[in-house]
C-alpha cells in the first residue's frame, strides 16, 4: 500500500494547506536545484523523474498474491540529493494525478508532502547523520542509504496518518489511523529498505562517481570498480564533463 | 528532441473526441472544481455520489476512454478499499450487521463516500487524460501560471518516461536472463539489477540529452522561457474563449446541483 491520497479522502482546507505547503517546499527545492545544476536544472532532474516513474512500474511479487514496488524518496536522496529529490517527486506526483489517475488531483498538494518533502528531509537527515561512518568505509552505503529509504518511507506513512487524523473523518480515533497507516508502513518501510540498499550496491559497482551521498567521496568515485570508460562529452559546454551529481560537488556542502 | 524520441508521447496519449478541442487549461481547472465538489459532499448524503459518478462517467464517454483503461485503474483504489475497511470496522457509534462481520454504521457511511469519491476522481481524471497529450497538459498547467522551469520539467520528464520505458524493458530482459530462474530470489534480484542499471543510464542519458540541448544553443535564453516551455503564458495558445469556461463549469455545477439536492432533500 502506497501513500497516494485520492480525491475525497481529506476535506478541502487540508487538501488547500497541504498545496500551500508543496508549493512552498517544491519552490526552495526548485531554486535550490536551478543554483547546484545550472543548464542542466531540467535535463537531470527531468530524467530522474522518469526514472522514478518507471521504477515503480518494476513490481517484485512478495506472496499471498501481492507485491511490491519502489516508491523511491530514499532512493533518489541518496542518488542526487534532497532538492532535486523532492522536485523529481513533485513532477512524479503531478504526472501520476493528472495523466495516470493514481492519486488525487485535490490531493496533489498532500501527496507532495507526503512522498516527496517529508521523506526526503528525512532521509538526508539520516544520511548527514551516518556520513562519518561511510566515509570510513564506503562499503557501508547500501546498508546507510537502506536505512534512510526506510525510515523516510515510514515518514511518509506517519505523515499521511497525520493528515488523515487532522482532515480526515472521526469516526475513528486518530490512535486507529496512525495504527493502521504506521503498520502497513513497517512492512513497506523493510521492503523499501532493502530494495534501496540493494540497488545502491548495485550501483557503487557500476558507477560510483553517480552518487551523491554524503561521506561518499572523491576517491570513491576513482575506486577500481570503475572500469567502465567515462563517457566524456566531446565539446560539452563543462569543462570537467563529469555529472552534475559527483560527490565533488555535493559533498562541500549542503547540495 | 521529438523526431529522435518517435512516439515519445504515450503517456499522454490523446484520444479524438467532442472534449478533445477544449483548451487544456479549460479541462484542469473544469477537473478541479468538479472534484473539490464531490469532496465537499457530506458522507451522510450517498445520494449525491450516485449523481456525481453519472456526471464522471459521462464525461468518460464523451472522451472515449476505453472500458479496459478504466478496469486497470481500479487497482489504485485498493489502498483507499484498505482504508474503507478500517472505517468501517473500527468507526465509533452502532454497530450493524452485515452477514457475518459487526460493523460500525458511521464507519460503513464513511467507507462508501470514501470509496465513492475515489471512483469518481479515477473516472473524472481518465476523461482529462484521454483527451489531452502531456504537452497539451505542460501548456495548460503554464496558462495557470505555474512556474516555467516546473512546467518545462513535466515536459520533458513525459517524454523521457516513454524513453525510459523502452530502456527499462531491454534492461529488465537482460537481467532476469542472467538471473536466470523463476525463484522469487531471482525475480528480486533481477528487478533490483535492472533498476541499478537503468539508473546509470538515466544519467548518461540526462548528459546527453544536455549536450544535445546545447549543440542546439536550446538553452535558457535571455527571454527566461524553458527548454520547450515560453515564458509568455498567453504565446504558449490562443485565450481559451469564453463559452469553453462556461462549459468548464458544468460538471461542477452538476455536481453541486446534485449536492444541493441531496442536502434539501434528504
């Protein structure tokens, strides 16, 4: 179970502040993004919206006829940062209610909170917390990013729980709705989890140089993994032609 | 960008009907309001949802949205059955029995609205949807004043979702080739593979796609529009005409009537 709110689901004044709010949080996350990747501002955070997009399409079956999907927060903070996270989340959200019906169109606003602000804050925080322990050892970074991805996913849940106590129906109590939404969220937090750390490794194995968690740091990136030859631009516009998400970048300060 | 990415538009899809022509601006403001209505429709009046899923389903059908579309979007109300079931089993108040099970009679009340409302919305949105492309939405979402840059994100994050697509299945194959069985572990490790590599190259791609953009001199220029968005709402089309707002509001305005009714009535 995801956290899209549907239409319906929370009056209209929540439905209201939760769009004040993402409009808020997308907009800082936007000017953010548009400082850190100047001409690529909608070339990167464009295909890694697209990426998300997909990558919840991917469905692994868990069993009792279910199964499970990505939702991606942790993920993306840990692959480019907490900015452009939420403003790939923003455009996910927007694409998913208004061109795949999946999710409220009312509710966009929440849902942006929900699956984007929310979990990505958190997971960056988590991430800024463990970065002494990954830079001591960059093997740790799946395990890091899997715990990140997993606490932002119950975030997410607790702050759809939250908004359905506030404006959602009482007829009952505010203790049964977070029951309910927490406890689905612990089993979608584990699956997150692991999913996350598991692609993180995948990917440290391939292309170190694309990620941009904290504590990872340049010599990782220039770690024997990467046999893969660089694909440099020809006559590309940056000098350095390396990707807008290379630790060089990120890891001096805040993204 | 469009001729390298051929049907680069799938998701947004458009489908040729009487509501094709409306401006687009038009179908998301005339979406807006009709849901707000229904979400403003009490739960003790489940009449008026009777009214309003009509109201939607018309809608559908004047936009030709396939049966099969809506069948496959009923699965993004399991999470809101999930949560219809624990209004109704865990709601305050009398219980009343419905077979076997105790349930709670506001509870139960709020489960249908719920439920209702989110049939409704997957209706009313399929009927926009199919008929309007995702660049026609960008240029909508534009005349409404949403910021360029955001606008020219959608734009260009839709285009790369039906690349991406194509790419996600190529990578998908070679993974669970190589994963080889059909136990659950490899199912697992196939997806998670898949979706390393295809993050990988996502990235490449967004390189090249900025390079391309560059070779093209496409970027920002001093006029502050995006790469495919113009920082002029009224250049991106022509105003919408008066009657299309008007006809906008009709949906709404059923379904106010619809509320109305309900509230006097019952």
């Amino acid at each position: 179970m995801t956290v899209h709110i549907p239409d319906g689901l929370v009056d209209v004044p929540t439905a209201a502040a939760g769009a004040v709010v993402a409009a808020g949080g997308v907009a800082i996350a936007g000017r953010r993004t548009a400082a850190r990747l100047k001409d690529r501002a909608t070339t990167l955070p464009a295909v890694v919206s697209a990426y998300l997009l997909i990558g919840q399409l991917l469905v692994i079956p868990v069993g009792f006829g279910t199964s499970a999907h990505l939702i991606g927060t942790g993920l993306a903070v840990a692959l480019v940062g907490p900015s452009i996270a939420i403003v790939c989340v923003a455009t996910v959200v927007v694409l998913q209610a208004l061109v795949l019906a999946d999710g409220g169109v009312t509710a966009i606003g929440l849902n942006i909170v929900n699956d984007g602000i929310v979990p990505a804050l958190v997971a960056y925080g988590v991430l800024c917390a463990v970065a002494p322990v990954v830079r001591h050892d960059h093997r740790r970074a799946p395990a890091a990013a899997g715990i990140a991805a997993a606490l932002a996913a119950l975030a997410a849940g607790l702050a759809a729980a939250t908004e359905l106590a506030v404006g959602g129906s009482d007829v009952v109590s505010p203790a049964t709705v977070y029951a309910a939404l927490g406890g689905s969220h612990v089993v979608v937090a584990g699956i997150e989890g692991a999913l996350t750390a598991a692609i993180i490794a995948v990917i440290l194995g391939l292309r170190p140089d694309y990620l941009s968690m904290p504590g990872l740091t340049r010599t990782t990136a220039a770690s024997p993994a990467t046999t893969v030859p660089q694909p440099v631009p020809r006559r590309s516009r940056d000098s350095d032609g390396s990707h807008a998400t290379t630790p060089a970048t990120s890891r001096g300060g805040r993204p | 960008m469009s001729s390298a990415h051929g049907a680069a538009e799938r998701p947004g899809d458009r489908i040729d009907g009487p509501l094709t022509d409306l401006a687009p601006e038009v179908k998301v403001i005339a979406l807006v309001a009709f849901l707000v209505v229904v979400a403003l429709t009490p739960a003790s009046r489940p009449g008026a949802y009777v009214v309003q899923l009509l109201v939607a389903i018309g809608a559908a059908l004047l936009a030709f949205v396939p049966l099969g579309v809506l069948a496959r979007r009923s699965v993004f109300e399991l999470p809101v059955l999930a949560i219809a079931v624990v209004y109704a089993a865990f709601g305050h108040g009398p219980r009343v029995a419905v077979g076997p099970l105790s349930l709670s009679e506001p509870g139960l009340e709020v489960a249908v609205a719920v439920l209702a409302k989110a049939t409704i919305g997957i209706v009313a949105v399929s009927a926009v949807a199919a008929t309007t492309t995702a660049t026609e939405l960008v240029r909508g979402l534009r005349r409404l004043r949403f910021p360029v840059w955001f606008c020219d994100l959608v734009a260009v994050a839709a285009r790369q979702v039906e690349v991406l697509r194509e790419e996600a299945a190529r990578v998908r194959l070679a993974a669970s080739v190589r994963a080889g069985g059909r136990r659950r572990r490899d199912e697992w490790r196939a997806v998670v593979r898949s979706l390393g590599g295809l993050f990988v190259r996502s990235s490449e791609r967004a390189e090249r796609l900025t390079t391309a953009i560059a070779l093209r001199s496409g970027s920002r220029g001093s006029s502050g529009g995006g790469l495919v968005v113009t920082a002029d709402p009224r250049a991106a089309a022509a105003a919408a005409p008066g009657g299309e707002w008007l006809l906008a509001l009709v949906p709404a305005a059923l379904a106010g009537v619809a509320l109305l009714t309900a509230v006097l009535v019952g």
